[in-house]
C-alpha cells in the first residue's frame, strides 16, 4: 500500500475545501473519502487507487446520524447497516431497506459498514479486482469478462464493460423512491433521485458508476415511510450464506388499496451495471387484485418475463436469467401472503 496522510476534519465544510482541488483531473484520485473504509483499503491494498490524502468522515459529529421528521428519513453517510437492521421506524414501515442491509456480509462488516460506503462502492468483477488486469474499468482497451471468466458479470444494460454493481442497500432505497444529496465547493447542493446517481458503461466515463464528482461529498439519502397498506421485501441469492454478494436480487415494493396494487416498485440487484428498475413490469402490476394472499399464476409469469425482458446471458451466466426470475416470482408470492 502506499503511504498517505489521513486528515480528520470536524465539520462538513472543512471536507469539501480538502476535496476541493480533486475538481482538477490531475488531482482526481489524490483525495479518498474513508466512511468504513472496507472497499477502500482494499482497493489500496490492491494498488486500485492510491491515495495521498484520506479524509476521515468518522471524525465529524452527526454523520452517523438516521433523521426522523415526520414520515421522511433521513439517512447519513456513516449510519451502519447494522442501525439500519435494528431502526424500528425501517423495520416497520420500509421492510425493503431493513432485509436488504441484513442481507450483506457478516454482522462484524454490518456493524463498521456504512450506507455511503455501500451506495458507492465499486465492482467486484474479478478482472478488475485484479492488480495485473488492465481492464477498461481501470483505462484499458478490455472488458476481460466479455470473453473470460463472466459467471458473475451482467445480463441486462452490459457494454462495454459487463459489471454489476455490488450494492444492496441501492436497489432496495431505489424501491422507496429515494432522494440522494450530494455537495461541493463548486456547484453547492444539489439533489437528484437515487436512481439517476448510478450510470451506465455506455452512457458516460465507463471508469465511474455514478454521477459523483470527485470533489462531492455524498451528505444524505431521504425517503418517505411507505404509507399504510403497502408492503415491501428485498430477496436475494447468493452463493454462500453469509459474506457474499448477490448473483441476483429484488427489491419489491407494492402500494395496496385493498387488494388492489395502486403502485408497484421493482428493482433488481445483481444483474446490471445499475440497480435495474423495470417499469414495465411495475405497470404490470399496477391496478392487479390479490386476493385470497395469491398472485395469479398468469400475472406472475408476465412480470416475471417483463422483469428480464432484453437479457442478454454472457457465455457463463445464463443461469441468471431463470434465477433473478424466481427471485421476483418468491418476492411477489411473499407480498400476497403479507
């Protein structure tokens, strides 16, 4: 690893004003953001980014802090998965978020991980997590994967680069239509939907996976509690049953009234270079009656389709496609019984 120095700022703006020369392409990855710091010092170790600087956001009063004002929450960067695991207002009214953080690693990581450090951490692609692979993700000419080892890489929205994008807290905040914040010296606050954070390979630097600059400071995620009648659910498969990520998973989330579904939410994890909302299937299930705690056989097959509609398997991941559509089949089963 190679040597740096750590900063311990006590208040946000101090952190921006440190941050604040990455704004300059020259000095981009000079300056690291340590939150829990498991990705990163891994990526150190690694010599994936070397740093000269880390800035210590643990040193900052209030950061790990869950804000309740009314129905709205308020996540900060540093509130662990495990507060989001045990937040009664979470495990009441956004079951989604509290199964999802659940979901990840081992109760030791959940305990020092963060929602910041989850929202944006970067792949798990073998290649490149590989030092010696100069793969497009770290300004090669390759995606290795699109000819080697893809087991775990993408069918849905791939090219160039066929990563899928590690987070599970991501999908499930998607479902409850979170709000993401973000600052800068340079362009003050600004907010957007958590959904338009994440990028496509295609659709900008193929390196990055989300709209963050490297002088922002992502500050907060908000979301409102989901409203009485809905119910919400995050089921994932992984190969192993503790310390693994998702080969495939879903965050569903649906809107009763009645036994009428009034608004569907439906994000997969696991299978795209981006948390995968499908609207289509969303619009599936938008003014279907459960009744009697069952989900019509014809429906389910139809969002089941909708949901992997335009994958598109790599030679090893094919498995993915009936997988990620029994995951949406178990998600919409365990709703109807809720």
């Amino acid at each position: 690893m190679k040597a740096f120095v750590i900063s311990n700022p006590t208040k946000l703006a101090s952190v921006l004003e440190l941050l604040a020369p990455a704004r300059d392409p020259k000095n981009a990855y000079r300056v690291k953001l340590l939150a829990g710091g498991q990705d990163l010092f891994t990526e150190m170790k690694e010599h994936l980014v070397e740093p000269e600087r880390l800035v210590n956001l643990k040193s900052i009063p209030g950061l790990d802090v869950v804000g309740i004002q009314g129905d709205t929450i308020a996540l900060n960067p540093l509130v662990t998965l495990e507060r989001l695991e045990t937040q009664r207002h979470i495990n009441e009214r956004a079951v989604v978020l509290s199964e999802a953080a659940h979901s990840v690693a081992s109760p030791q990581i959940r305990s020092v991980g963060t929602v910041g450090g989850n929202l944006n951490q970067r792949p798990r692609c073998l290649y490149y997590r590989l030092e010696e692979a100069r793969c497009l993700k770290k300004g090669g000419d390759v995606c290795f994967s699109a000819e080697g080892h893809n087991r775990y890489n993408a069918i849905l929205g791939g090219g160039p680069s066929y990563i899928v994008h590690p987070s599970d807290l991501a999908p499930a905040l998607i479902a409850l239509d979170a709000q993401v914040h973000v600052a800068s010296v340079a362009r003050g606050l600004r907010s957007m939907p958590l959904e338009k954070y994440y990028t496509l390979p295609k659709n900008s630097d193929v390196t990055r996976e989300t709209v963050l600059e490297p002088d922002e400071i992502l500050t907060a995620v908000t979301f409102d509690l989901l409203p009485a009648g809905a119910r919400s659910t995050y089921v994932k498969f992984k190969e192993k049953e503790s310390y693994d990520f998702a080969l495939a998973a879903v965050a569903l989330r649906l809107d009763f009234d009645g036994t009428t579904v009034r608004k569907a939410r439906l994000v997969l994890g696991g299978v795209a270079p981006i948390p995968w909302r499908v609207p289509a299937a969303e619009a599936a299930l938008e003014g279907q009656t459960f009744a009697g705690g069952k989900v019509d056989e014809a429906l389910a097959a139809k969002v089941c389709d909708l949901a992997l509609a335009g994958a598109v398997p790599m030679s090893d991941n094919a498995f993915k496609i009936p997988l990620t559509k029994a995951l949406v089949l178990e998600a919409l089963t365990k709703l109807a019984r809720a």
